[in-house]
C-alpha cells in the first residue's frame, strides 16, 4: 500500500522538485491525477486513470475517507492501492467543479455515518464473508465493537474483535449473525444505499 502525504512530494510551489529522483516524480504524477480525477469524480466531466503496474489494463478506482479526508485509490486487476493525505490545495486539487462536499452522495455519506453511529448497538455478532473468510473456527467470537471510517469506494469501515486481536474491515465483508435485530436492518439498508452510489 503506498501511504503518501502529497507535502512530501511537492515543494512551496506546489512542483515536485527538478532533483527529485524519477520513481518519486512519476509517483507524483500519478498521485496528482488521482486527486484530480477525485475532485471530478461527481461532476459530469469523470477523468478515468489507467494502472501503472506494468501489463495491467486496470481502471483505478477513486475514493475519499469521509472522516480523515484522506483520498484512497486502488486497482481492481492487480490490487495496487494507497492514500493520499495532504492533497487540498495542490494543483490536483480541480478548482473548476464544485466543491466535493456539495455533491449528494457525500452529504448522503455524512448523514448515514451519524445514523449508523446513534442507532447500531455494539458489540454485534458478525461472521466474515467473501475474500476474507476465514475457516469457520476461527470466526466464531467476531464482534463488531465500533464504526472507525468511510471510505467512499470502500464504504463502513469496522473494528473487528474476536477475543485474538483487532481488526478493520468493510462492513459489506460481514454478515450479521441475528437476522432479525435492528442492526442488520440498519446495515443492509446502508448496503443497498453504498452499493447503489458505487454503481454510478
Ligand atoms: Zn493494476
């Protein structure tokens, strides 16, 4: 996972230095065109960006954390991914469109993040599902025990403990075990609500 702090990689200018070696200035490249293609990414002009894995044909998907401001991207075909802290005010940044907090899907963000927090009673029974089931033995005790973030193309971020450790996951990587409870009411709405704005 590449963690970059865009201040890092550009001086006062807001330019990646001219003595800066040719991995971090193609790196910036990139990590500008993300921030760009983020700031469009609810406007009607959508920037696609290609991997840059050698002989991948990958579109990067774009999103930001919600609670940290942080954009995140990663790469569906071969798994490359990062976040960016530090990007606003970097010439990324797209001052043509409106503002990314004005669009819909993020004020919709903002008011399911405060509904899941008032209205989910922790801890709540979960077993993992899909690419990070594990066997079932060793899912038995999980627990969600708190909401950490939102990241848009990754959607309810949760702390996970199973009497082992601590964990974060997506929410949609988990099935909750009480089928009648409010709380898989909340999340399979919430679910229907986040997989309809990734669709668009
Ligand atoms: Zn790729």
């Amino acid at each position: 996972m590449y963690i970059t702090n865009m201040s890092h990689f550009l001086d006062d200018e807001g330019k990646t230095p001219r003595n800066a070696p040719k991995e971090a200035r193609e790196l910036a490249g990139f990590l500008l065109l993300v921030i760009d293609s983020y700031t469009r990414k609810y406007s009607g002009d959508k920037q696609e960006i290609r991997c840059f894995t050698k002989n991948c044909r990958g579109v990067i998907n774009v999103g930001r954390s919600i609670l940290y401001d942080e954009i995140h991207w990663n790469c569906p075909e071969c798994n490359v991914c990062g976040k960016i802290s530090e990007w606003r005010g970097t010439a990324g940044e797209n001052s043509g469109t409106p503002p990314i907090e004005s669009a819909e899907n993020v004020k919709n963000a903002f008011t399911w993040i405060h509904k899941l927090t008032e209205e989910l009673e922790f801890p709540i029974s979960v077993i993992p599902v899909g690419l990070i089931a594990p066997e079932e033995s060793k899912s038995e005790n999980w627990v969600i025990t708190r909401i950490t973030d939102y990241v848009e193309i990754y959607g309810l971020i949760v702390e996970i403990e199973d009497g082992k450790g601590i964990y974060q996951f997506p929410i949609a990587e988990l099935s909750i075990k009480d089928e009648q409870s409010m709380n898989y009411k909340l999340v399979e709405e919430f679910l229907d609500f986040w997989f309809t704005m990734n669709d668009q």
